[in-house]
C-alpha cells in the first residue's frame, strides 16, 4: 500500500495514511547517531513491538503513570464530559491502545467523531477498529502520521459543535520544552476558539519514585529501549550487537527530566547501510526525555502557546495531572 493516502481496510474503519517511510527513518537515525552527542528520536521507540512493550510496562507496579491517570479519570470522567460538551469531536494525539479514551467516548454527550493520531499502524488499525465496533454509532477516522510533523486531519464534521484534542498519557513530556510549546500552539490553532486541549501531565515528584518507573524489575522498560535498536538493524541494514548495549535511565534533575538512554558496553564500531558508527566504552545513545512539571510550570508553558487551564483534575498524591485547556481570553 502506498503512502498519503485514504485506504479501507478489511472492516468499517478508513486509515488516512500518512506513516513515515523508510528513508524518513534512515534520515533521522544517521542524523542523530552521527552527532556528536549520539541521539534517537524517541518516536522511532514505536514500531510495532514497541508499541507492545510500552502497552507491557503500563502494567508493571512500577510505572505508575497509567495507574494513576486512569484513576483520576475514573473520579472526574463526567465533569470532563461535561467541560467538552454535547457533539464534541475528539481528537487524540499518541493513541496507543486508547483505554482511557474509552471512558471518555462512554460519558461524552453525542460526540461528533473520533480521530485517533498514531505513528504505530498496527495497533492504531486494531483499536480503531475494535473502538467503532463498540461504539457503532460513532465515526471512526484514524490517522497514521507523525503528529509532529503536518499531517492531514478530515474536516470537521457538520454536526460537530467544537473539536478537542486529547493528549493522555503524558505524552507532551516527551518534548523538549520549546516543541511542547510549538505542539500546544499547534493544537490551538486547530481546535479554534471554540475547542480545547485536553492533556495529562506528569508531576514532579522524589527521584526514587521516577527511576523505579523507568528501571522496572521485570526488565520490560530496558526491552522497550533495546527495540529500538533490533527496529534499526530490521528496518535498515545494521548490525548492532543488542547484548553489547544496556538499558540507563536516571532523574536528571537540573532539567527535570528522567532521561533514558542505551549505552556501550565496550568500545565498538556499528554499521548502519554504509555508514559506520564507533562508540566508546560507556558512551550512549539518548532515546528519550520524559519531563516532570510543576503545575505553576505546566501553566506557564500552556500561556505561552496562548492556551489556559479551566479546570486541572489531580490524584490525592499529586503524582499526575489532567488539564482542559482552552484559548486565552
Ligand atoms: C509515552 N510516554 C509518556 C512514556 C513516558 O513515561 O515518558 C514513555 C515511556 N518510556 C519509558 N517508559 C515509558
């Protein structure tokens, strides 16, 4: 199938198509691993198995991001429902399997469509399909793009009183402050003055807490990153040794950031189509930032893409957070 376009697929469900292709890939994995501070762009974390493997570490007992949301959702999920609105269209940024937003859909008032963004086809296809199976009268439109980048979004429907964008999971910590900013500014411009971002936010909160989330026991977090590099090897032509690289993720507290990385064990050279990458003994690879925010910072960050909260939803530990936020007035 080729890309950018519309194709149906084998039930009710149309897949605007917009996956990066391979060379896409090749591009930013040579850019990133010929710098001199080595570097993957953590969205590349999501192919198929990846996508698995993140769905497996929302389980452990250590990852308490998905517990946690889950849990405000559950408490709050009709005040929310009512802050969107009757003939709302949803919009949702990062998909994955989409539990939360099942939740939502069961308490919104007539929704007006549901587009989930995901970069993971696969699993993008299989939830939006099983979602409009579940919620027949419900329009289902899944979009498979980068949602960093521009992508196509079906107009909104007639019957559509406002859209919102729904971005769970704390996603947004995966962005560097600057492209949060540019991502919420973005999302502004397309929900209008009449829309709103609906968004989870993790909190800061004690060091110990933040790297057993990234170091679970049963080694499912280390699997998640060490993917990346079998993804590399499947998709391009490389050769990097899995067992000569090992999983690191700490609190870096100056940016208020866990950072994860995959870091040499031993000097070695790795090929990558023709080009040749050598590590030293220790040194990394930086696959991913995930930023912990203040609220009072969160807020600042929101303002400056011209967005305000109506209402911020929290747990009673104060581990996460859950903002609607809508156009500066
Ligand atoms: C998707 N994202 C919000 C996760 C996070 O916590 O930053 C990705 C993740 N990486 C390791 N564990 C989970």
């Amino acid at each position: 199938m080729s890309q950018n376009e519309i194709s149906a697929i084998d039930d009710p469900v149309e897949l605007v198509d917009e996956q990066p292709d391979v060379g896409a890939v090749r591009r930013e994995v040579l850019k990133g691993l010929t710098a001199a501070t080595k570097t993957l762009p953590p969205k590349l974390l999501y192919d198929e198995r990846g996508a698995r493997l993140f769905e497996d570490i929302c389980e452990t007992d250590a990852y308490y991001v998905t517990r946690t949301e889950l849990a405000i959702m559950e408490a709050d999920v009709s005040t929310m429902a009512r802050e969107l609105g009757p003939h709302c269209r949803l919009i949702e940024y990062g998909s994955g399997a989409s539990v939360k937003t099942r939740l939502l859909l069961e308490h919104l008032d007539s929704p007006a469509g549901y587009v989930p963004v995901d970069i993971a086809k696969e699993q993008l296809v299989e939830t939006a399909s099983t979602l409009s199976a579940d919620f027949p009268e419900l329009s289902v439109t899944p979009v498979c793009a980068d949602f960093t980048s521009e992508f196509t979004l079906p107009d909104e429907p007639d019957d559509a009183a406002r859209s919102v964008i729904y971005c769970p999971g704390s996603t947004i910590g995966n962005f560097h402050p600057p492209d949060a900013r540019r991502l919420l500014r973005h999302a502004a411009t397309v929900t209008g003055e009449d829309g709103g971002v609906l968004i989870g936010v993790d909190l800061l909160k004690p060091r110990d807490v933040l790297e057993r989330a990234y170091n679970d026991e049963e080694g499912v977090t280390a699997a998640f990153n060490l993917n990346v590099l079998d993804r590399i090897n499947r998709e391009l032509d490389a050769d990097f040794d899995l067992d000569r690289f090992r999983h690191r993720a700490f609190f870096n507290e100056t940016d208020r950031r866990v950072e994860m990385h995959l870091e040499s064990v031993g000097p070695q050279r790795v090929r990558i189509d023709d080009t040749v990458v050598a590590f030293e003994d220790g040194e990394t690879i930086h696959t991913e930032c995930s930023y912990k925010y203040a609220p009072e910072q969160f807020r600042a960050l929101a303002g400056s893409a011209g967005l305000e909260a109506r209402q911020v939803w929290t747990d009673p530990r104060d581990y996460f957070s859950i903002h609607f936020l809508v156009a500066r007035s």
